[in-house]
C-alpha cells in the first residue's frame, strides 16, 4: 500500500545561501584586551563597546551570512555535512545499547538485510536484493547480494546474517535486539542455504514479516565469533575499541571519535549502494556528529549555519526563530506532519490496586476516563503545549498514522457538562455545595497524576488536566518526578493513580507492538502482564489481535484493527489528547533528503543525502 | 607548617569520600536506576537483569556501597553504566578538559577584574569608575548560565567564535591551538566574567580601605608618584583580603560550572556529572563528585598556602591554631 504522510506537508524556503561559518576571522584577541587596558580611555571604550554589543544583539540585528550560492541542485559525490546529537552513543555495539546515538552509529555504520522505507513505509531491499515467501507464508527465502565486501575488505556472505541472528539470540549476548527480531515471543530460524541465499523460518503465521528485520544490522562474523564464543559480545565494540577493529556493511565508517565532542564517519569505499543513475553512493565523503547537550546551543548553531541539520525534530519553541532563518534563505524548514505518537493518560486499571482505598469504588470506572475525555479541552492543549501546532487526538492512534488510522473513529467534544453528569452516574457528586465532588461516602474525588519533571509537553499538559478537571469538580494532585521514578511507579512498583507519560510504539503496524495490545504484554501499560484478561473487551482485544498479527489478509487486518480501535476508543484505557506535528530544519547546502517522521527524520537514509560543496 | 599541610592533606581526603559516598548512597536510594527507563522502552528484561547484576543493582544497597568504597580505595571507581568503561578513565579525560577551562576562566577574571578592582577603588567618584561598579554589578547579578546563553547567542549572531564544543573538526594540525582559543573564548568568558566582576568589587573594597591608611598618605605626603603607590605599596597590602578567598574561587570554578560547560557543549566534568545524574549512573556520579570535591580541596589548599607565602600572619596564626 502506497503510503506518503510524510511527504505530503512538506514544503521548502526559497532557494537559499550557504551560511557557513567555521571559517571567520576572530578579531576580538584576547590579547588586544590588556593591551586596552593600559589607557583609561581604552577601558571605558572597551566596556561600552561590550555593552553597545549585547544591547545590539539583542535587538536583532543580523549580520548577513556569508553567502554562496549552491552551485548545483543535483547530487553529486562529495562534501560533508555536520549533525549533532545531544549525548554520546552509550556503546558501538547496537545489541548492547538502545539509546537514540548508538542506534544512529549503526544506522550509519552498518547495513541490514531489509529497509523500511520510512517516508512510504513500504519494505525495500538492502543486502538482500530480492526474496520469496513460501505458500503458507512462514518461509521466506532471501537472496543475498553478491560481490558486497565489509569496510575492511572482507567478503560479505550467509554465514555473518547466520552469525548476526545467532548472536541476538544468544541469551550471553544480552541483546536489546532479540525481543525485536521475535515473532509473538518466538525467535526466527535462520539457515544458510549456500553462501548468497539465506531461508528465515517464522515460527507462527506472523503478518509484519520481514519489517521486524529493519532493526537488525548484519555484522561482520570474522570480528566478532570470537567475542561471542567467549561470552563477552555485549561489551564488545565498546566507546574505547580501537576504531579499526570495526567493520561494517553501512555507507560509512567511524573514522575518528572525540569523546564528550563529535564523531567523524567516513566513506565507506567498500559500500554496495548506488543511485539510479549508477553513481557510487554515499555521496557525502563525511558525516560530522557533534554532541550537543543544550537543545538552545543546538538551535543557535543550527540558525547560524554552524549545523547543518539536527538529528531529531525542532522543539516548538525554537520554531520562531528557524523560520525566521528559513524566510532570510538561510535554512529549509520542513512540516513532516503530525506524529503517529502522542502522550497519554492512564489509570493503574491493575485489579486490587487500590484495595482498602475508598477511591476503589470508582478510580478505575470507564466513566471516570471517559468523563476526563470530555472535559479536557484538547484545542487548548493543541495551542498551549503545542503552540497551535498538533491536532486532537481521541484513540489509539493518531491521524499521523495513516495507515492503520481508523477514520471513523468518534471525536469527543469539549463538553465539561456532559462529564459532570457521567460522573454523577457513578454517585459522584458534589453533595457540600463546595464546587467540588464528593464519592458515597463523602470523601473527596480526588487523584494523583504523576509525570516527568523537565518535560515541559507532560509538565503543561498536566497543568491543564488538573485546570479542566478543577472545573467538573475533580481535584487533581500533580507530582512531576524524575523519569526514573515515574517508570518505577507505573511500571516496576505498579503503585500509582494516574500518569501522564508517553508509549512510543516501535513500528506504525500494529502486528509488531503485542506488548502493547496483548493483555499478558509487558507494554499493556495500564495492567501489566496479566495472566488472564482482567476484563471482556481486554480479551476481545487479544481475540482481535491474535487474528490480526496472524492474518495474511491486508483488507482483514484492517478491518480487525478498526474493531480493536473502536473498543480501545469505548473503554479508554489510555486518554490521549494531542498528537504534535512534526518539524525539522536544515541547511540550504544539504541536498537530496528525504524527510520522514520518524528519528532520525533526515538522515534514516544517510546514503542518498548530499551536500552543495 | 609540615604538620599543618599534612592535616589539610587528610582533611581533602576526607572530604573526597564524604562527598562521593554521599553522592554514591543518595544516586542509589531514590527510586528507579539506570535500567529503569530501558526496560519501560521494551528492553528485554532478562538482558537487563543480567546488566543490573554486573553492576551490583541487584545487592542490598549497604552491601554495594561496602563493595564500591573497598574498591575506590584502590582508585577504582568501578565500570560507568553510560559508557560502558573505567570511570577513572572518564574523569580524568573531562577533568584534564574542565581544568584548561577553568584555569582560563580564572586567568582572565583575575586579568579583568583585580587591575579594574585597584583602579576603581583607589579614585573616590568619577565616571569611570561608577561606570566599571555598575558593570560588575551587572554581571554579579547574572548567573552564569544567563551570561553562557546570552555569550552563545552574541557568537551565533555575529559568527567571532564557535558556539559549542572544544575543537573544530576541520582544524588543521598546525592551527590546534589557535582553535583552541577560539573554542575557549565564550566558556571562559561565560564563566569569567562574573568572577572578574567579583574580584573587580573585592579588591576595589580592599583597595578603598587601604588608600586611606597612614602608610599610603606618608608616602603620598613624601612625594611618592600616586600611580607608584597605588600599584605597588597599596596593592600589596590590598591583596590579602582577595587571596583569603581566591582559593574557594579556584576550587569552585575547577570543581565545574555545570551550566556553562552544558551550554557551549564543553566535555568537561560539570556535563559529564548532569549526564551521569540524568542516567542514574551510580559509580560516574560518585566518581565526578569525588573530583569535584578533590579540585576544591586543592584549590583551597593551593590558595591557603599562597596566602601563608603572602602573609606569613596566615600560617602563623594556622600554626598557633594547631599547637592550641
């Protein structure tokens, strides 16, 4: 199925100039500074020109850019560009490490057998050129590449994608990986026909197929047997390995680490991919990461032509001034649309969780949810938290995911009356004439909404939940925590009201997220792992899943993800307000991208992107 | 004298594992851990398990700190969970990177700041000096996280200098320490500003109750040129107060100045302690602390034994201290 979200909101600035400037003069010595300092004259001069200086910058004046026109707009082989990331790969080993920069390292560094294209979201190959699937649909036959070589010039064959799926696998390897490549929990059997055709076997009818392999880079068996052999895979490839003990099969190579400043990768000679008109890819010679931990110094750099493109989406405070850049020329900003993610609300829907508590006779009750759906005023979200930018959201998924989107999903109005009648069904109500409600036995509705500390989008949302649910009556209590403590309480402890948090989905089909739709998943977020549903329309939804994952019908698996959409929309174990959209900027020197909307948006493809040189 | 740096020598010690175990035991008892966040992202939680038990999560949190203290005694801060290396390693790259930024900042607060603070001080009224007490006010009243951002956008603005990082990735070999200099330029001013003015204010107090001393007038009233005696006889005399406090100064500024270096992006100690405590990072928060508390030890032992040089009243008055 044709699929092109990401493309359809994009829009590009004028044709703009190069705004590089690692290059320019620094005319302010630190030795011209006590040289001023020998005549009284010279330090008044200098201390009202720092301040002249600081009152100037601060209205605005720009100075122009030192401009160069893009010779070119087709890509040619060549350049670099410069990134950035805000904290360092945790390891250069992808089993071993889950944070965004290491998966970004072996985005760039290595190669996998089967590509999601993140903008059509349609399968393409990578190493392997070409595959068929058996009549049942659980063999999938796979033709390899022929004549591919490691970054080091070894020959790549059968045996390292053997060798790559076997060292996921390994329980000693610890892989953060193996859960990825499983099939409803089953691992894959992966065999080697001879030394360029590779069989997978799925253990049960399993509808994503290969989708699941997007994540699995294939690694170079001649470097890394031994490791595994020896039990210590998972700290091999660690942040002090020496550089030329890596290989891989991605377009470039590390070729020089700074700790704590940037990471330099290189061509890698060796690399498979060419464009369609034959050119040998990558066409950048060089990919400059630095780690920027500010976001503010990130954005400034960003504006002022010192970073070509950021890693991760813009922050909607920082939008103003990008488009500003972006109408002087200096920068394309793009619209990606709006995020197949969004934050949510949920309850601790966990049975006996608020045993003893008088709040147990209505805390988990589907009319209190669906109560705080009417009255949370979404439009306010979407402009307070979201600056105007994200669209109401009423089910499990946002409009941002179009394929699997149900559009019939109902929307529910901002209807603060309503709620306080749903309420009063459940004999809440306000029985002192203070404003506020009161359950049966006179105690005050009342609940705790945990969220992380420092995430202004949980931060303000909360504030506002806490605001709406004040004027129906509702006291809201807000505890905004470390991001420890809140995954401690809803997740390892399990002792909490309420949360406001975010369940990233890790694929837009719905068939590679059981945990999170199975009730005996360990994402189910709100009851975890149950042994047995804890409720019908939980059972219906593993029922309707457990058909979905397994069907090989398109039209049917959309059709069982409507109903399970329709009952996740009825019972709301997850309130979602706000989707946002999406944003990112680069540089007008930067050619050839093709954004998408998820991370990292303009360099998922880092072979094809190119740069004015 | 001996006697009395050996004790400061111990005190540091103390001091050092005070404040990393302190920084070790409240990492541990908060809630969550370094796996925490990993395992609600869907990390597969027998691999987890596995990593908590080789960084001794999984013991009881009196037992971990006896394992972690009778190591680190030996200088071994154990494994960072972040990086997956020798924390000792870790600190000493940063530190060594925190120390050139530190010394910078320090070496331009006191070139700015102590010849204004003497001439500001040493001239009752008049523009400029009005002018330079309103500027230090200024920067006084700024943190220096206001002063980085407000120095990162200048440089974004106008382009004179690198916003962020160290080095330059292009930088050729023979301009490294141009390049250097570059990069130092908004950190260290970030950091050295305020400090300058600090100074600036100290020593003009000093300087304004030296001037009027007997001493001053005499040699004034004998002929001697006021620039000489201002810059040589009354600075000497003013300098003792700034020297009393010039050693928390170093020891505060080398301990790290975690806003700044986050800012410019500086891979100094001060980011790397805010990213172990953002992680939970256990044994990289409690080894950047016992840094922290190491630089701040020496800088103040370092200063207290340049005051006694200066004024040997200090180590007199320190010796009596200690034989009473």
């Amino acid at each position: 199925m044709s699929h092109e979200h990401a493309c359809l909101h994009a829009k590009s600035s004028s044709a703009g100039s190069l705004a590089h400037s690692f290059d320019r003069p620094t005319f302010w010595p630190v030795s011209q500074l006590s040289t001023r300092l020998r005549s009284r004259t010279s330090i008044s001069i200098t201390l009202l020109a720092l301040l002249a200086l600081v009152a100037s910058t601060g209205c605005g004046s720009t100075p122009q850019p030192e401009h160069a026109a893009p010779a070119a707009h087709n890509p040619t082989r060549g350049g670099e560009i410069v990134t950035s990331i805000r904290s360092e790969p945790q390891t250069f080993n992808r089993h071993s490490g889950r944070d965004t920069s290491t998966n970004l390292v072996a985005l760039l560094t290595q190669a996998r057998l089967v590509r999601i294209n993140q903008a059509t979201q349609q399968l393409e190959p990578a190493l392997a050129e070409s595959w068929t699937t058996s009549a049942d649909g659980l063999t999938v036959t796979m033709a390899l590449r022929r004549g591919v070589v490691f970054s080091d010039g070894q020959p790549f064959t059968s045996a390292d994608v053997v060798f790559s799926f076997a060292v996921a696998y390994d329980p000693k390897s610890a892989s953060q990986l193996a859960d990825s490549i499983q099939a409803l929990g089953k691992n894959l059997t992966v065999a080697a026909v001879d030394d360029h055709t590779v069989t997978i076997a799925f253990p049960v009818p399993f509808a994503p197929g290969l989708r699941i392999l997007d994540v699995l880079p294939i690694l170079p068996r001649h470097k890394l047997e031994a490791a595994a052999k020896a039990g210590t895979f998972a700290k091999a490839w660690g942040l002090t390995t020496p550089l030329e003990e890596m290989a891989g099969l991605g377009p470039f190579v590390l070729s020089n680490y700074q700790p704590g400043q940037r990471l330099i990768f290189s061509r890698n000679p060796h690399y498979y991919g060419k464009a369609a008109d034959g050119t040998e890819l990558p066409y950048l010679d060089r990919i400059v990461v630095e780690v920027i931990p500010d976001q503010n110094a990130e954005v400034l750099r960003l504006e002022s032509g010192q970073l070509d493109m950021m890693t991760s989406e813009i922050s909607l405070d920082a939008y103003a001034p990008l488009k500003r850049a972006a109408d002087q020329g200096r920068l394309t900003l793009l619209d990606l649309g709006v995020s197949p993610n969004a934050d949510a609300l949920w309850f601790n829907l966990k049975p006996g969780a608020f045993a003893g508590d008088p709040r147990a006779a209505w805390i988990q009750r589907d009319e209190l949810r669906r109560a705080i759906s009417l009255a949370v005023d979404r439009k306010a979200i979407a402009d307070t938290v979201f600056l105007g930018a994200g669209v109401p959201v009423f089910g499990a998924e946002t409009p941002g995911n179009t394929q699997w989107y149900w559009t019939a999903t109902p929307e529910t109005p901002h209807d603060p009356a309503a709620a306080r009648q749903l309420l009063a069904s459940i004999g809440l109500t306000d029985r002192n004439g203070d404003g506020m409600l009161e359950d049966a036995r006179n105690a005050p509705v009342r609940f705790t909404l945990i969220t992380q500390k420092g995430r202004p989008n949980y931060e303000r949302a909360a504030a506002i939940v806490r605001e709406d649910l004040k004027k129906i009556g509702v006291a809201v209590d807000v505890a905004a925590l470390d991001v420890s403590q809140v995954i401690d309480a809803f997740y390892t402890k399990q002792k909490y009201d309420a949360v406001i948090y975010n369940a990233i989905k890790t694929d837009i089909d719905p068939g590679t997220n059981p945990d999170f739709w199975f009730s005996s998943g360990s994402a189910h977020v709100w009851n975890l792992r149950q042994k047995t549903p804890a409720t019908d329309w939980e059972k219906r939804i593993d029922e309707l899943m457990a058909r979905q994952i397994a069907s090989r019908d398109e039209g049917e698996r959309h059709q069982l993800y409507d109903e399970v959409q329709k009952i996740f929309a009825e019972h709301l174990p997850m309130i979602y307000f706000v989707a946002p959209r999406v944003y990112v900027a680069h540089s007008t020197r930067v050619l050839n991208v093709t954004p998408a909307v998820a991370r990292p948006q303009l360099l998922w493809r880092p072979d094809t992107v190119a740069a004015v040189h | 004298m001996t006697r009395y740096v050996a004790r400061r020598l111990a005190f540091a010690g103390l001091l050092v594992v005070c404040v990393s175990s302190a920084s070790f035991l409240l990492a541990r008892l908060a809630p969550g851990d370094f796996f925490t966040e990993s395992i609600a992202a869907g990390g597969n939680p027998e691999a987890l398990a596995r990593a908590r038990a080789r960084f001794g999560l999984d013991k009881s949190i009196a037992a971990h700190y006896r394992d972690w203290l009778a190591s680190a005694v030996r200088f071994d801060f154990g494994d960072s969970m972040l990086y997956d290396r020798p924390v000792r390693g870790l600190i000493a790259e940063r530190a060594a990177n925190t120390a050139v930024l530190a010394v910078t900042a320090l070496a331009l607060a006191t070139a700015i700041g102590l010849p204004l603070g003497v001439f500001a001080g040493s001239r009752r009224g008049g523009l400029l000096p009005g002018a330079i007490r309103a500027a230090s006010l200024l920067l006084l009243s700024m943190p220096p996280l206001l002063t980085s951002l407000l120095l990162v956008f200048i440089a974004a603005r106008t382009g004179w200098f690198p916003i962020a990082g160290m080095r330059s990735a292009s930088a050729a070999p023979s301009g490294v320490t141009l390049d250097l200099i570059r990069h130092l330029v908004v950190p260290s001013l970030a950091i050295g500003l305020p400090l300058a003015a600090m100074l600036e204010r100290l020593q003009a107090q000093a300087m304004s109750d030296v001037i009027g001393e007997p001493f001053v007038l005499a040699a004034l009233a004998r002929g001697v040129p006021r620039r000489r005696v201002v810059w040589r006889d009354a600075l000497k005399a003013a300098l003792r107060p700034i020297a009393g406090v010039y050693g928390l100064i170093v020891g505060t500024v080398l301990s790290g100045s975690f806003a700044v270096e986050v800012i410019t992006a500086w891979p100094g100690l001060g980011a790397l302690m805010l990213q172990a405590l953002r992680a939970r990072d256990v044994y990289l928060v409690a080894g950047c602390a016992a840094a922290g508390a190491l630089f701040l030890a020496v800088g103040t032992l370092a200063s207290d034994l340049a005051l006694a040089l200066v004024d040997p009243r200090a180590s007199e008055g320190a010796a009596a201290a200690e034989a009473a």
